[in-house]
C-alpha cells in the first residue's frame, strides 16, 4: 500500500505527508446497502489502516473512531501533503476546536490551467451539492455552505505543448470538500489533473491531481506558534 512519511510526532499528535493516491478512510457504507447490492467490496487499503497498524492506540479516538479514528481533519485521495492526526481524545478535542474556530493557517500549493487576470485574488462563494450527484458547485443552492479561498500566482509556464499554466499558493479560509478545486475552476483555472472539475481528457505528462497541502499551522495546547511543512512532489 501508499504509506505516509511522518513529519512528527509527539504524545499528542502526529503530523504525515499524506501521498496521493491514499485515501483518507473508507466510506460510510452499511452492511445493508452492501447486501443489497450482492457483494461485500474488497477495498484498498486506506491511511486509516496505517494508523491501526503502526498507532493502534488511535483506535479509540475521534468523533467516529470506527470510521476514522484520530482523524480531525482530512484530504482528497488524490490530494498530498501535510494531514494531523489526533493520538488522544484530549488532542482531538483540541485540534478540533482550532479547525471549528478557523484557528488553523493552511497553505497549499496547485497547478492550474492558464493565467489568473489578478496576480493575486479571493473568491467568496458559497459552495453547494449538484442534484443527484455529490459533486459540488457555487451554482449550487442546495446545501450550500459559505467557501472563501485566497490565492497568489507564484509563477506561470508555457508547457512543450504550448499551453500556459500557473503555480499558486492557496489559502482557504474555510474547510467546505473539493473547495479549492471548485473555486479555481469556477474561475476558469481548474488543477490539472482534475477530472471531476476540470477537462476530462487527460494531459499526457499530468498523473495526478497537482494540488499539494504545503503547510499547516497553529498554536499549540501549550501555546506555542507551530508549522509544519510538506515538500512539494511538483
């Protein structure tokens, strides 16, 4: 299976680059909606299953530690980088607080398609779910919850194919799912290698998401300033 490099740890947490490629947990699906449907699903390995493996005291910890133990807060599959994990209740509770009062700086690093107009820039539109789908949208007014994302161009490319693309610094200032893909795209500058918000054909020299968590950081339960940092793969 994928496995997470371990950036640190403490008696309290611990903090892993998270590959893409490796999902989060497994989804929430019930024994019954699995016998309704004549099979039980082998599925792959996830990094909670690492966690039970190497950190079995989580096993305990969380709001639903049958699903997600030590799991405060977590990452698409195909999304890398910089991920907490809870190793007690009592850290849980803490970091849980901090992501609740957005008390947590996150910076994340994506590669998108074209050039933004502003070099600099906040989209604030509130994110919903696409009927019949679980695929989100700001066009959407079901379930629709407020999304703010910040973002600077760091630089911009012109690949073998022609094409201009840009690096930017991303800084959500919420935590709604999909938000910093749905909001590029929704500008017009999807992640390459979205296939749910950007293009569906592929880009030849593109083999994942290009969207990585660069950095998180916050003040711990002693009150110290802390930040964590993940190199990015591209």
């Amino acid at each position: 299976m994928l496995e997470p490099d371990v950036i640190y740890k403490d008696k309290d947490i611990l903090v892993i680059n998270k590959p893409s490629g490796l999902q989060v947990h497994a989804a929430k699906i019930s024994a019954a909606a699995q016998a309704r449907a004549g099979t039980v699903r082998e599925t792959p390995a996830t990094l909670v299953d690492w966690l039970l493996e190497h950190y079995p005291g989580v096993r305990s910890v969380g709001d639903e530690p049958m699903l997600r133990p030590g799991i405060v807060h977590r990452l698409d599959k195909e999304t890398s980088g910089v991920m907490l994990v809870a190793l007690n209740q009592k850290s849980f509770e803490y970091l849980k607080s901090l992501f609740q009062g957005h008390e947590i700086k996150k910076t994340y690093l994506a590669m998108v398609a074209g050039v933004p107009k502003e070099k600099q820039g906040t989209i604030d539109a509130p994110i919903g779910i696409q009927n019949g789908t679980m695929k989100r949208s700001i066009r959407s007014a079901k379930m629709a919850k407020p999304a703010v994302t910040a973002y600077r161009v760091i630089k911009t490319l012109t690949g073998d194919d022609g094409a201009r693309r840009s690096l930017l610094e991303v800084r959500p200032q919420t935590g709604r799912t999909h938000q910093i893909r749905v909001h590029l795209a929704s500008i017009g500058h999807p992640v390459l290698g979205d296939r749910l918000y950007g293009p569906k054909k592929p880009l030849p020299w593109v083999s994942r998401l290009m969207l990585h968590a660069l950095s998180i950081e916050f003040t711990d339960a002693a009150g110290k300033r802390v930040k964590f940092e993940a190199e990015a793969p591209f």
